[in-house]
C-alpha cells in the first residue's frame, strides 16, 4: 500500500506543481460553466422575447427553459462519449475538446438572428446550438475535477478537487456580472437589440486564453500508469470490456449513489439562480437589476467558500459537509421565497447568499465523492455518467417544474416542497453511503490521513515500557 504522503509529491512534481494543475481546471470549468449560464440567464431575461414570443410573459419563459433543458439531455451522451474517450486516451486531450466545442458554439449563439428576422428558423438554430453546448459540457465536469484528483495525494484532495467546482459559481459570477453591467449601461430597448449578444461573443475571446492555460499542463499520472498497465494487459492478449459498459456491469450502485448525492444540488441551485431570475422580474414585478445583482453577490461568497467545504471534508469526511448542506437546504427552502417575498434587495441578496452557501457544503466535497467512488479504469465514465443523468432528473427539469408551480398556484410553497423534496433525496443517498475520504485513486485502496493517525501517547495512556 502507497501512502500518500510519498505519492503526492511524486505527482507533483510530474505534473509541474498541483497549483498549476487546479489553475487550468479552474479557469477552463470557470469559462464553459459561463457559456452556459450565460443562456440559463438569457432565457429569463431576453430568448422568451428574441426567440419565442408570446402573449403570456409566462409561457414565453417557459417555452425558453424547455430549450435550455434541452442542452441537458444532451449531457449523458457527452459523458458517455468524452468518458469512453477520456478513459482510453486521457483526460486533457478531452478537455481541450470540451472547450473548443462550448466556446464555438456559444459565441455562434451571439451571431444568431432573432424569430423577427427569420422566423421559426432562429428557435431551430438556437436549440442545436444549446445541445453542442449540452454535449460538451457533458464531457468537462468529469475530466476536470479528475485532472485534479488524480494529481494529488489523499490528504488534500477534498480542497484541492473543489476547485473546479468553484468554476460553476465563478462562471455564473462572470455571466451575470456581465449581463448586469449591460443592463445598467444600456437602456431595455438597446440591450434587446444587440446588448444581450456581447456576453455570447465575449466567449470567444475567453476561450483563447482557456485553450492557451489547459495545453499547458500535463495528463494525470494515475491515467498514464493505468494505461501502461492497460497496454501490458493488451500485449498479453487480454482484452477489456468499453469503460462505459464496465461501468453499468459492475459500478452501477456507484453511479446511482452519484446521482442522488447530486439530486438535491442540482435541483437547489438553478432554482436558487434561474428561476430566481424569473420569481423576481415576473412574479414580484421587481427590475431585472434587482435578481441579477443578488446572484452576482451570493455567486462571489459561493466562489469564496467552496474550497472551505472542500477542505473541511478532508478533515471530518465527504459525508457530514455534505448532509450540513442538504439537510439545511431542506429547511432553507421555505424562508428563501419568504424571504424574497419581502421585495427588499437587501432581504433577497441575504436569501441568494444563504441558499447558495448551503449548496457549497454539498457541492465542495462532491468533486473527491465522486471520484473516489470509481477505478480508475472506469473514473471518468463513471464520474461523468453519475453527474450528467443527474443533471437530466434534477437541474434540466428544476426550473421547468418550477415555473409549472407557480404558474398552476401563483405560490412558492409548491415550489419550497420540491426543494425540501429533492434535499430530503440527497440526505438519504449521502447517510447510506460508504465514506470515501483517504482512498488512493491509483490502488482504490484507502490509506490513512494525518487526521486518522492516534494523538501521541502520555503518561496517563502510555503502557508499561
């Protein structure tokens, strides 16, 4: 057995230093979680408009978050696909790919004309695009947190894996600070004509400067020595199944525990940032500026403290920083509309900001969770599996289902029992499961951590010499 205490700094030094490794992963995930939220938040505030207009402000809203659902059904396949892929040739190589597809088809989206000019066609053309966006997506999540992953040693890797996730809120940050800035610069009529494509275009530029960070690094050293040990088996003559197929075979349980560890994080958090968007400009009548702003400050404490909670799993386990946040969601769920109720910015930037640090505690350690919870030969196919069937049964439905409550009881309670629902789901998931903290990623073994070692013996406790 490998302590990993000796194995992290091996990998370290292979890989040119673990800062740079969670720099990369940090700013390719920050850049394609931007593309797409920047159409989550496009979809509340200007494609209901642009791209299918209605007479009920509602039901062109609604329409508008089908299509941005769709990009989540495209996700499985990317996790399938860039899984099988990542597993057989590496995880870089399939994260540069990741990042050429969101960023092309997302500034592609900045360039579309709007149903006034073409008609139907301009719905058509923004709904394949968002399943490009979906596809790639689909195949980041996995290879990025797995960069990190595998590049260290036990003892960190709940902090250093949590990284990555703080990409979602970082891009998140970056897509609605834009959008706010536009707003406030622009008057409505301007920022309907041409203002809302600026963000989309704007991606192009920031994946230049992903592609250059991300071809930078070096692939994960537990992917090149299980390839090695993969080809020796080939010479050999012994042949394994496809990743994907050993993953239904045999890690099946791993990826429904993934998917439900994730059910009510995912649900929460397009809910605390999407159809929040909706519930203030729509339902409580309040400016655009006012939802927008709100998620820009809790976005930027939620970036802030996800590596808290991903450290703090590597002290007391991925389990109990996670059910801190589930189970707090639960209850979380019905003072938030209350709270946003109240039409005070204050009050609604308190309720974002409280909603989305109860989601760092499950989405901090999720990164390590997961990973830990596969082989390396199957991690990626597993992880991305586990993490994108979530996102069809939980996030890709979330706002859908929300804006359906709402407008079938024009009350937010509805909506607060689907909340505390899905968090309820993650509670049961996350108290049943095995722990995975201290496992090595290279043997799926668990090694010890400085936190497992007995404090030193005193003269109270100590034997007889």
């Amino acid at each position: 057995m490998t302590d990993a205490k000796v194995t992290e700094p091996a990998r370290q030094g292979r890989s040119g230093g673990i800062g740079k490794i969670v720099g990369a992963s940090l700013i390719g995930t920050t850049i394609e979680w931007y593309d797409f939220f920047l159409y989550g938040s496009a979809a509340a505030l200007v494609f209901n408009t642009l791209f299918f207009p209605t007479a009920d402000p509602l039901v062109g809203t609604l329409i508008a978050f089908i299509t941005y659902a769709i990009g989540f059904l495209a996700r499985p396949l990317g996790g399938v696909v860039f899984g099988h892929f990542g597993d057989k040739l590496g995880r870089k190589k399939l994260l540069v790919i990741s990042l050429l597809l969101m960023g092309g088809s997302t500034f592609a989206m900045g360039l579309l004309p709007t149903h006034a000019s073409i008609g139907v066609g301009a719905p058509i053309l923004l709904t394949v695009l968002r399943l490009v966006q979906g596809f790639a997506l689909g195949g980041e999540w996995g290879g990025a947190v797995l960069l990190v992953a595998e590049h260290g040693g036990a003892e960190r890797r709940g902090f250093w894996a949590s990284w990555p996730q703080a990409g979602a809120p970082g891009g998140n940050l970056l897509a609605t600070g834009v959008l706010a800035l536009l707003a406030a610069v622009q008057s409505d009529a301007a920022f309907l004509a041409w203002g809302w494509r600026i963000p989309f275009l704007l991606s192009g530029l920031l994946v230049m400067v992903g592609l250059w960070i991300r071809l930078s690094v070096s692939e994960s050293p537990v992917f090149l020595e299980a390839q090695a040990k993969a080809e020796a088996e080939a010479a050999r003559g012994i042949k394994e199944q496809a990743p994907v197929v050993q993953v239904f075979r045999k890690s099946w349980r791993e990826v429904l525990t993934a998917i439900g560890t994730r059910f009510g994080e995912n649900i929460s958090y397009y809910i605390i940032t999407a159809f929040l968007l909706v519930y203030v400009t729509v339902h409580l009548g309040l400016p655009k500026s006012t939802a927008l702003n709100a998620v820009l400050i809790g976005s930027a404490i939620h970036f802030c403290t996800i590596p808290a909670w991903g450290a703090l799993s590597d002290r007391i386990g991925r389990r109990p920083v996670t059910l801190i946040g589930s189970v707090g969601m639960a209850v979380w769920a019905f003072a938030f509309f209350a709270l946003l109720d109240t039409k005070s910015f204050a009050v609604i930037t308190l309720a974002v900001t409280v909603g989305l640090l109860l989601h760092g505690a499950m989405y901090g350690p999720q990164a390590a969770f997961i990973s830990e919870m596969f082989d390396t030969k199957v991690r990626y196919s597993g992880a991305s599996m586990g993490s994108q069937l979530a996102a069809i049964v939980a996030g890709a439905l979330a706002p859908i289902i929300a804006i359906e409550l709402l407008k079938d009881y024009d009350s937010s309670v509805p909506v607060s029992l689907y909340l505390c629902f899905a968090a309820i789901v993650t509670t049961v998931t996350v108290a049943i499961a095995k722990e995975t903290r201290g496992r090595d990623l290279a043997s799926s073994t668990r090694v010890p951590t400085a936190q497992d070692q007995p404090a030193p013996a005193t003269a109270t406790t100590a034997g007889p010499a």
